[in-house]
C-alpha cells in the first residue's frame, strides 16, 4: 500500500478506509510520498499497526520520510511502535 502525501484533515478518512479494506493480510506500506501529517493521520497508522499486532499479521512501514519520523518522535514514539509482527 502506498500512502498519499497528505495524511491530515480530511484525508485521514481515506486512509482509515484504506487500512479497514487491507485487514487480515500482511502489509507493507510504502511511506515515501508523505509531506504532510497531522495527530489524526498517526493515530490511524499506529491504530492499524496495533490492529495487525492483535490479529496476529505483519505490517512494516518503509521509506519513512523525516516530515513522518519527526510527527512521530513529537507524540513520544519510534518508527517500531509503527510496526507489527506475524504472518
């Protein structure tokens, strides 16, 4: 899955929409195109790490860029709280 490069405001619809269709499968996705964040659109990306997490699937997140890992380090967290083992 390749994320868009806004992940605020209005888009962070889409991107829960997009997660709830990729359930139940493992996931990479590619973070690359990122620009613009905001606390919604992480928490929605750390939700889905947490759901892959519990059903037990992998997901990774690749080519963070720096916009994506500073909103990240801001909130108290690592690129790895964004991760989750399994199949």
């Amino acid at each position: 899955m390749k994320l868009k490069e806004d992940l605020a405001g209005p888009q962070s619809a889409a991107l829960f929409d997009a997660f709830r269709e990729a359930r139940g499968k493992p996931l990479v996705v590619d973070a690359s195109a990122v620009r613009k964040v905001d606390t919604p659109g992480l928490e929605i990306c750390l939700s889905a790490a947490r759901t892959w997490r519990s059903d037990g699937k992998a997901l990774r997140y690749e080519n963070i860029p720096d916009v994506l890992d500073s909103a990240i380090q801001t909130i108290g967290l690592t690129s790895d709280d964004f991760q989750a083992e399994g199949d």
